[in-house]
C-alpha cells in the first residue's frame, strides 16, 4: 500500500468516524434534573 492510499483510507475513518459522533450527539435524548438528582439517557 501507498503512501497515498494511506491517506485517503486515514482521511476516510477520520470522516466516519466524525460523521458518527456528530449523529450520535444529535439523537434526542431524555434528562431528568432534579435537585441532588441528574438523570440521562438516549
């Protein structure tokens, strides 16, 4: 392998794996807060 396929496949996991936390960023989630209590899910 290349050095230039090398950095096209680096570049490539780069964007997937960015595109994923962007999404998983983005689901709605559900907080509950309350004094002394902090709830969190997705």
């Amino acid at each position: 392998m290349d050095a230039k396929s090398l950095l096209i496949l680096v570049l490539l996991v780069a964007v997937v794996g960015l595109g994923y936390l962007y999404y998983d960023s983005q689901k709605p989630g559900v907080s509950i807060k309350a004094p002394g209590v902090d709830i969190e899910a997705k």
